[in-house]
C-alpha cells in the first residue's frame, strides 16, 4: 500500500510540473528549484521528487546537470519540422501565408491576453513597449525589430491559453525570424513605416493592458494586414 501511495504522490508531483510547461511558467531554460525547495512545495519527500525529475528527465522534458541543477529543455516547443524554416527561407514567396496563420493566430492571442493578462504579464508587455519607444528614437532597426519579436511573444505567453501559447512558441523560432526581416525591412526602407508600426503596437498593448478583447484584436488584425500591405508590391 506504502508503494501506491508513493507511486501516486509522484504521479501527483509530475502533473503539477507538466502544468508549469505546458502553461509557460517554466520555459526552456528556466532551472528548477532545489529539491528541498520543491519538497516543500509540494509537501512530499525529496525522494519523490527525484523521482517525478528522473521520469520528466527520462521523456527529454528536463535535463539534469550535475553540479548546476534541473533544467528545462526545448523538446515541448520543438513539434515543427526543422525542414520547415529553410523552405520558408528558400521560398520567400509564402511569407503571405505566414501573414495570414499569423493574423487568426496572434489576433486570438491578442483577444485572450486582453481578457486574462496578470499584472506581470502587463508589465512585461509594457517594458517592452517601452524598449520598441526607446530604440525608435536610436534608430536601432535590428534591435528594433527583435524586440517586436519579443513583444509578440510576451503577448502569446499572456493569453494563458496552453494550446495557444504551444503553436506560437512551436514555431517561434520561424515566426521570430519572418517579424525580425519583415519588421526589420519595412523600417529600413521608410522611418515613417517605423513610426507607424510603433503606433500599431500601442494600441495593441493598450488595448490588451485596459482589458478590451475585441479592441486588441482588432488592432492586432490591423498591425498583420499593415504589414501584409506594405510587403506585397515589394519585390521577393
């Protein structure tokens, strides 16, 4: 009996660190707390949760180091072939599909932030509001445009909608690449398409920290069909 018990305490524990990934609490990269630490947390013994670690570890969800700790890997987020962001590369000619997954995606995301942001992930959105302000006055475009990047990011994590956040951050790493060139290519080729995108993201954020779901996406649509106007006479 003392063996089921432990068996389910374990499975208990390994539900409730499944939750923190899926949701985003613990992103890749993020190290676990210590053992002892988790113990308490969960009131259970530091067996079980070397435990629940090994079977996460055993399914690639963590990596243990020894000497720095328990961290979480990319294998969660990493469901899009690698083949995928060298044929978008190879074939500029889909951005308009990219544009097109990125305004249903990104406007929902935009919609749910608004309804379920916390107060950390309104400041998060703000800060980096505030950075795309900053770097508009350097004229900093690479920067720039990776920090707009990071913006849209910050806005799927506050959607708090698990599937959501799996399909932005799945494929991140080819959608932060598409903002960073196009976003990157519009301020380059107009400082007034610069200020305009600025104004796009403002009422985006606005929209999401005051807590207007319709509003945000809406303003999200329009910053994705901005962007998607500006690219298409432009030669690829």
């Amino acid at each position: 009996m003392a063996g089921i018990h432990s068996a389910g305490r374990v499975e208990e524990v390994m539900r409730r660190l499944e939750t923190a990934l899926l949701d985003g609490r613990l992103a890749a990269g993020t190290r676990l707390p210590p053992e002892r630490q988790l113990a308490e947390q969960n009131q259970v013994s530091r067996t079980t949760i070397r435990e629940a670690i090994q079977r996460l570890a055993a399914r690639g969800l963590v990596r243990v180091k020894r000497g720095a700790g328990v961290f979480v890997t990319n294998e969660l987020r990493s469901g899009m072939p690698s083949p995928w962001g060298q044929l978008l590369f190879d074939h500029p000619a889909l951005r308009g599909d990219i544009l097109e997954f990125r305004r249903v995606l990104e406007g929902a995301t935009a919609y749910f932030a608004a309804q379920r942001a916390t107060e950390l992930d309104r400041t998060r959105i703000s800060d980096y509001l505030s950075e795309l302000e900053h770097l508009r006055k350097t004229g900093d475009n690479v920067t720039e445009a990776h920090v707009d990047a990071k913006l849209h990011e910050a806005i799927a994590l506050a959607s708090h909608n698990v599937m959501f956040l799996h399909l932005h951050t799945s494929i991140l790493s080819m959608l932060r690449e598409h903002i960073t060139i196009n976003c990157m290519g519009l301020r380059e080729l107009d400082q007034d398409v610069s200020i305009q995108l600025l104004q796009q993201h403002h009422a985006i954020c606005e929209a999401i920290c005051s807590g207007q779901p319709e509003e945000a996406r809406t303003a999200m649509h329009a910053h994705i069909d901005f962007v998607r106007a500006r690219l298409k006479d432009e030669p690829i």
